[in-house]
C-alpha cells in the first residue's frame, strides 16, 4: 500500500506540536487517499519518540544515527532523499518551520518532486493536489494545484491544523538503517543559543498591551505605554518593531518570540500576520485596534476598534484611570 | 517637451522619503517647533548623505546637480515636516551659491567643503533693522584700514544666525556714491571673529526650528582676501543669488502645502460624522479638490523655474511667479487643511496647523509676494 | 569576499487596502506601491557590509519586470557594484521552482563565495526561492539567518528557530544564506550612492540568453499553479465597537470591568 510520510520535528529532547498537527491531517487524508499513515523519524537515541508516534501513526520509521541527532537540512535531506526514492510515498508532510523552509526546497529539488509551502489546507482533486496558501501577509488566500506526480512534498504552516487525540493506533516501529556514510562536512551544527531574558517576562503577564508596524513612531510608543501602565500590564510587540530595534527581543509574541496567553490582549496597529497570530490566540480576550478594517487581527479578536491608535488609546488611557480612583 | 521626472530624479525623491520617514518623527517636529531649537544632529545626518549639498558641484564634496534635484529634496523634506524641512534644507545657505560665482578658489575650497560634509553652517546677512525688502542702501559698513576691512553695524531676521559657522555680510563700502548700491560689497566672516555677535529672535509664527537672529558687527576686522567678488558690487551678487534661492522658497512652499494636504485627505476619509465619511460631502471633497489642482500647478511652476535656471535659461519673471503662486497656494491649502479637521485642526498634535504658520514665511522671506509681483510687472512690459 | 544578492521588486501591501484582479489570478497593483522585498533589504545590506568588511564585490540580480530597476538602482545605490535583471514574456507565471532555476542558469558561471537572499519574499511567502538555488548549484545553505560571521573559508551564523531560540552553524563557502528581518539596519540611500548608481553596470537578460526553454519556466516549469485568489473567508470576526472615540473607550472600559480586568 502507498504511504503518506509525515515528518517528525523534534528538538531538546521533545517532539514539536506541528508533529501532532500533521499527524492529525495525514490521518484524514490517509483514510481518504486509502494510504499508511508513516511517522519518519530521524535522530538518535529517539525510542521514546517513536512509541508516542506509533500512537498517531500506522507504521514509525525511524533512522538512528548519531550524525542526525541536532538538525542539519544536509544530512537530513540525504536520508529522507533514499526514504522517499525507495518507498515513493504519495505524499511527506513537513512542518513550515525553521526545520522545515530549511529541509523541505532542496529536498525537493533533488527529488525532482512538486513542493508548496506553508499550506494552511491541502485535498486531493482525482490524481491532482490543491491546496490553499495565504499570500500578501494574510490578506488573501490563493487555491494552487500542485505539477501532477505520483509524489508530492509540503509544508504545513504550524498551529493552524489541530492535533486531536485519537485512540492509539498501535503503529508498528521499524528500524531503518542510516544511509549516512560518511560525515557531513560543509555544514555544521555547533550549539543552541538562547538570547538572555530581559527584565520583564511577557509570557507570565496577565495583561498584555502590545504593538506592531502601525505605531509609526516611537512617540505613539510612550502613548502605548501610558495604557499599558494604567491598566496594570506589560508592552509587548510583533516583529516590526523588534527589528526597528524599538523593544528587546523577549517582548516579542509570535512564533519566533513568546507564546502567551494572558486574560487580555490589546493588539495596536498589529495587522495580525500568523507568526503573531499563533503566539498569541489563546488569549482570554482579544481587542485590536487598528486602521484597516480588512486587517487580518479582527479574525482572531473579540472585539474590534477601527480608528487611529492615536485617538483612541489616549482617550481608553483616561477612562481606565478615572475607572481606577 | 517632458514632464516626467527622470529615474534619477524618482530615486532622489524616494531617498529624502525613506529618510524623513524615520528621521522626522513628530515627536522632534512638535519639540522643537515649541522649543525654537536647531535640529542639529539631524541636519547632520542630512549632509551626510548629500541632501544639503545637492546643487554643489563634486569637486567641492557636492552632488553635482541642478535646482531642480534641489527643490525635489526641498519640497519633500517640507512636506514631512515644514519647520525641520526648512531648517535643516538651509543648512547651506547661500554662501556656497555666492562663492561658486564670484570666489577665489581659496575662498571655495575654505568654506564650501565643510559646509557640503554638515560639519559647517553658513548665513547670509543682508537684512538690517531698517532695510528688508529694500537692500538698496546699508547702513552697515566697512572701511579699509591696512591690509583689513574694519565692519560696523547691525544685520535682523538672519537666518542661522546663532548657529552658523560662516557669514557672507552686505556692507556699505562706499557711502557716497549715487544710487547708493553701487557702494555695497559682499564679505565672508567667520564666527568667533572679536566683535561679531548673534542674538536668537524668539516668538517667530513658524519654521521655528530654523533659528533666526540678529547679528551685531563691532570692529569685526577681516582680511582682504575676505572680500568676495569685486568691490561695490555686492548689491547685484545678492539679487542675483535671490534668483537662486526664491526658487527654492517655491519648492519649500509646495512641499508644506503637499504635506498638509495629505494629513487633510486621509483625515477626510476616516472622520465619520452624520455616519459617513466627511469626503463624503461635497463640501469637504470640493475642497481637496481645489487643493490637490492648486498644489499641481504650483509645482510645475517651481520646476519650470527651476529646469529653466538649470538649462542656463533663468527667468526672473517665471521664479518670481513661481515664488508668488506658490507660497499663496501653501497659505491656501494649509488654511483649508485645518478647516477640514475643525476643532482638532486647532490643535498642536494634529500638526497642521504647524504647516499653516509655518506656510506664511514663504510669502515673506527670499523677497515677499509684494516684490515678487513688482517683478513680474517689470518684467511683463519689458517683454510685451 | 564576492556575493550575489538576489532581490524580488513586490507591492506594499501590509498597510494597503487589497482588491483581487477580475481574472482572480492575481491581485490588483495598479494604485500599489512597489519597492524592494522587506527580507532582500536587510540581505542586501548584509551584503554591502560583507564588502566593505572584506572586499570583493556586490552582484543584485532580480527576475521581474522593467519596473523592478528602482528596485535594483536602489541595490546599487546601497552599495552593489553591478545589477542583473532577467526578464522575458516567458518568465512570467513561474513560481518560487521556476524563478530559482532562471536564477541558477545565470548564477552558475558568475564567480561568488556568497548568495544572500530574504528568507521570504513579502508577496507570495513561499521560502523556496534561495534554497532551491542552493540546491541546484550544489552548494549549502541557512535560512532564517539572524548574524553572519566570516571565518576562514566558512560562515559562522545564528538561525532564528521558534520561541526565541537561535542555533549556530558552521558552513563551508561558497554558501546560500537566506535572511531574516532585523539581522541588521539598513542603511538610508544617500544622494552620493544614487550618482553612483546611475554609471554602475545593469544587464538585462532574457530567456534565450540564459539557455532555457519557454517549458522550463512560467507555469509549465513551475511546480504550482495558482487556480483562483480570494479574500480569507470570516470564521469569526470581532464585534467592531463603533461611535466616537469617547464612547468607543467607555465600551472598552465596560468590557474590562464586566470581565474583572479592572
């Protein structure tokens, strides 16, 4: 029977939650497309893992080589380049993460196989593999089909497909040997690096104010953080203004910052792009304010002020205050 | 005939527009329009990378272009913000203008590098307490005494005048001599020379981060290698220089004015009242109709002045029309501007009402309306 | 120290209004403004400081319409020595796969030890164009690179992984890097780099002069075709508080204290 590979992402000792995402769509898409659902797993030392993926999967291939065990896209790509060559699954899901945009391309270009990225829905039409990306920040979404093959790669974008529990599935674990010969030489892992921790941490904080690219300058800034202030919560942002070099690093929420999740969350003049959107959607309650009435964070908040930050958060800083005396 | 901006001239507009973006923040706009004060390290910033150096030639660290590229980096520097536009565009004022036509190679090669690098600021000092618009006689003076030419006197309203390095002062050299400007000379003084003294001017309407002074000149002693051009033929340098300059008060006016009418227009479209947006009502959208049509002529004015000064055609007529026109469309639009945003209009931190008192010196310094229409009239029955 | 530095010219459209063209295959451009793709500008700065750094030289390459030379002066006007546009009826339609093969057919006879590309472009955020370069010309590459050191022979770079974690590698030159936001300022266009950049070399390139075949680029080289675009359905919209500013607080404030935030 064909298989449908699902990528596992692991780093530090834990398997990322795209993993369970994946595995979570595959098995839809296997029952449909009539295939086995396949968990491919590369590391070292990894029998844990792989017992947690043969709940989620029909069958858990795993490479073991110590050469896999921090991720590097060349040996990665050489293993999964013989995996897929010999085993031409119909299709190998792999996460839009770091891992993933770093693996997924080239991977398919030795292949010789069709790849899109960062899906965020996928179905087979007949023979023919359509899925839905977003394009334009979020702002719009564009159906494409896939170069008919009897193979297919994607990248699913992360937090947007969701894992479910299902009764375990009892996959069955087998052992491939590493077709890693010799040692990967051009490129190199050397270590983690965890940037230090700043003086606030906003992923403790129940109250979040946080601001992205609409603040324009610094001086609706020192606004923003008169409410923040007055409210009892702490400034964050989105990566705009972390690359403007406006807040340090740690204050920035998304998928390449911090995951909160505290009981409010004012968005200002963030359009709410999904690295943002994923960082901070479990939010208690949402309220964005921002200009555009089409942006992107109204789908997430709860509720929606459309009007120039400068006017409004003034005015809110105000109300707050006198509601506090 | 062409009245397109050349690609070079598209990526010069969009530079002075990266960078005001970020450099021209409100927040410096509205502090220094209340504190009076010279954006310094702006204007810095701003020489660095050539902004203020546009019309010098290369050899003396300038860009090499014409008035026209001068008045692209002018307008949008003004339409970000008038006062910090204006202040840090006449950095260079006029003394590199005037050496690059009468100095010595001595004089050039002195004065007008530093001042292309933003390491210097230059005046001009032709306004006295009781000659403005009339510089046809001065009451200062300079006497010869040696090898040094002795300054007495008092100059109003200079431009810089506290924060510039270099000075080209309009003295009185021969005192006899009918009609009296052909007894004016031009002099290049440094500061920090004993008896030169500047005195900010507080309380101006607007521009207020472009410093103006006045300058007191006693037993300011300078070589007479200081001299600029020829003696007594300062009068004619200096009418000659406005030809230059007024241009680039047109390019400041529509700037300001272009700048305005942009806060207004999206003002417009997002200000709900009786439910819906107020360009909604013809009122309101007639207005920025009239606004945005008299901006577009003001600006093809100002270039044609410009290209014409630049092809070696100057036309006094046409920079005078193009100065005039211009800076009433400015007081125009910046007026009409505020009175699309009503009470909130009024108030500092919707900044157009910065434009609008801001607006009002294009109408007066570099020659006022008045002298601009005395020129266009001369200039017509000559030529009718 | 030569780099490559391949740029993309794309529309502004993260404050802009979108409207979806008739023909629901692209989007409308008319009133957009475009200029350099956010990511290729921190990438093209990374470049021009690796030159002045170490020497060598500074190659901009785009695959795109005429209007993608601003894009490309601005590149000079940086600091790039020489430009590239490669444009021709054929191209249009390729994607990410199709571009990065045009750009390999250029690529693979210039001299480089480096190409520098933005880990995504603003548009179509696919990700793929660098590393599917890199691949083709058989060389390593890193994307989301936050810090570039040059070591002897190799690059030390931090990648940005999630949560605010950063993984340091070590790869050997010549190498594809692909970079992320905010690995550097980009520096402002001066009046003396704009001169400069109006006598430096651009070359444009059509589909004969890179040796391919109208079938390997466009749609019928590429490996998606786009079907239909269309404004993401609303699953759940934000109540929108309406009124004037003072009633818009007053209902925020309610809010709040309903919820015991206040």
């Amino acid at each position: 029977m064909k298989e449908l590979f699902v990528l596992a992402e692991h780093r530090q000792g834990e398997l990322r939650d795209v993993t369970f995402e994946m595995l979570t769509k595959g098995m839809e898409l296997s029952q449909k497309t009539n295939a086995d659902l396949t968990a491919v797993l590369l590391g070292h030392n990894v029998q844990e893992f792989a017992k947690k993926l043969a709940n989620h999967a029909k069958k858990v291939l795993i490479i073991d080589d110590a050469r896999l065990e921090n991720f590097n896209a060349e040996a990665y790509q050489r293993v999964l380049f013989h995996l897929i060559s010999e085993r031409k699954p119909s299709l190998t899901l792999v996460g839009h993460t770091a891992f993933g945009v770093d693996l997924a391309p080239s991977l398919a270009t030795e292949l010789n196989l069709p790849l899109a990225t960062d899906c965020i829905d996928l179905k087979f039409e007949g023979e023919k593999l359509v899925v839905i990306r977003q394009v334009y920040g979020g702002k719009v979404n564009v159906k494409a089909s896939l170069r008919k093959s009897d193979s297919y790669i994607l990248t699913l974008r992360p937090a947007t497909f969701e894992a479910q529990e299902t009764k375990p599935q009892g996959g069955k674990i087998v052992k491939i040997a590493s077709p890693l010969s010799e040692d990967i030489t051009y490129k190199r892992f050397i270590e983690y690096f965890q940037p230090p921790a700043g003086e606030v941490d906003i992923a403790t904080a129940d109250i979040i104010v946080a601001i992205g690219r609409g603040i324009k300058d610094t001086e609706n800034m020192l606004v923003v953080e008169k409410l923040a202030e007055a409210l009892g919560g702490v400034l964050a942002c989105s990566r705009p203004i972390v690359d403007k070099g406006w807040l340090p690093n740690d204050r920035q929420v998304g998928t390449s910052g911090k995951i909160v999740k505290p009981k409010l969350y004012i968005a200002i003049g963030i359009s709410g792009q999904f690295q943002h959107i994923s960082g901070m959607k479990n939010s208690d309650l949402i309220i964005a304010i921002n200009k555009d009435s089409k942006a992107p964070i109204f789908r997430t908040a709860d509720y929606g002020v459309v009007e120039d930050l400068f006017k409004v958060v003034p005015s809110l800083t105000d109300k707050i205050l006198e509601e506090k005396h | 005939m062409d009245f397109e901006l050349t690609e070079e001239q598209m990526a010069i507009k969009k530079a002075v527009k990266e960078f005001c973006e970020k450099e021209f923040t409100p927040e410096l706009a509205l502090e220094l329009d209340e504190k009076e004060e010279y954006p310094m390290a702006l204007y810095k910033k701003a020489a660095k990378l050539g902004f203020t150096s546009m019309r010098f030639p290369e050899k003396y660290g300038g860009q090499g272009y014409g008035v026209l590229e001068d008045c692209l980096v002018i307008e949008e520097m003004c339409r970000s913000d008038p006062g910090l536009g204006v202040a840090v565009t006449l950095g260079t004022l006029m003394l590199p203008d005037l050496l690059l036509k009468h100095g010595t190679e001595e004089q050039r090669q002195k004065y007008i590098p530093p001042l292309c690098t933003g390491e210097k600021i230059s005046a001009a000092a032709f306004s006295e307490p009781e000659h403005g618009s009339d510089i046809t006689r001065m009451d200062t003076t300079a006497v010869k005494s040696g090898n040094e030419w002795v300054i007495n006197g008092s100059k109003e309203f200079i431009t810089n005048a506290t924060v510039a390095d270099f000075f080209c002062v309009l003295c009185q050299t021969d005192p006899k001599v009918t009609p009296s400007h052909r007894g004016e000379s031009m002099f290049a003084v440094d500061r920090g020379t004993p008896g030169l003294d500047a005195t900010k001017l507080k309380g101006k309407m607007g521009i207020k981060p472009c410093v103006t002074g006045s300058l007191s000149l006693s037993d300011v002693k300078v070589p007479e290698t200081n001299l600029i051009g020829e003696l007594n033929k300062g009068f004619y340098y200096a009418l000659e220089l406005f030809d230059e300059t007024r241009i680039a008060i047109a390019a400041e006016a529509v700037g300001m004015a272009q700048g305005a009418f942009e806060r207004a227009f999206s003002y417009a479209k997002e200000r709900k009242q009786f439910g819906s947006p107020i360009i909604q009502f013809q009122g309101i959208s007639f207005k920025l109709a009239d606004m945005a049509t008299k901006i577009e002529t003001a600006r093809l004015i100002t270039y044609k002045a410009a290209w014409l000064f630049d092809q070696g055609k100057m036309d006094p007529m046409i920079t005078a029309m193009a100065k005039a026109y211009a800076s009433r469309v400015a007081m125009d639009v910046t007026d009409e501007a505020i009175q699309i945003y009503g009470g909130y209009g009024y108030l500092a931190d919707y900044h157009v009402e910065r434009f609008h008192r801001c607006a009002k010196i294009t109408e007066i310094y570099e020659g006022t309306t008045e002298i601009q229409k005395l020129t266009i009239v001369r200039y017509l029955l000559k030529r009718m | 120290m030569n780099v490559i530095v391949c740029v993309k010219h794309v529309p502004e459209t993260a404050e802009a209004e979108i409207a979806i063209h008739e023909s629901r295959k692209r989007i409308k451009t008319e009133d957009l403004v475009f200029d350099i793709n956010e990511w290729d500008d921190y990438a093209v700065e990374e470049a021009v400081l690796l030159k002045e750094k170490l020497g060598g030289s500074v190659t901009a390459i785009t695959v795109g319409s005429e209007d993608a030379d601003s894009t490309l002066r601005k590149c000079l006007a940086r600091g790039a020595d020489k430009a590239v546009r490669l444009t021709d009826k054929a191209f249009e339609g390729s994607d990410s796969y199709a571009i990065a093969k045009i750009l390999y057919k250029i690529i693979k006879d210039l001299p480089f030890d480096l190409i520098l590309t933005g880990a995504q472009a603003g548009d179509d955020g696919c990700a793929q164009v660098g590393v599917v370069l890199a691949e083709l010309l058989g060389i390593p590459h890193v994307t989301m690179v936050k810090k570039v050191e040059s070591v002897e022979g190799h690059v030390k770079v931090n990648r940005e992984l999630e949560g605010g974690l950063e993984e340091i590698v070590e790869a050997k030159l010549p190498v594809l890097l692909a970079v992320q936001t905010g690995i550097n300022e980009p520096r402002y266009i001066s009046i003396m780099g704009i001169r400069k950049a109006m006598k430096k070399e651009m070359k444009v390139l059509g589909l004969k002069d890179v040796g391919l075949t109208e079938e390997e680029v466009g749609e019928s080289g590429s490996w998606i075709t786009v079907e239909k675009m269309f404004i993401p359905p609303v699953e759940k919209e934000a109540e929108i508080l309406t009124g004037g500013v003072d009633e818009i607080a007053t209902k925020i404030v309610e809010t709040l204290r309903a919820k015991g935030l206040i």
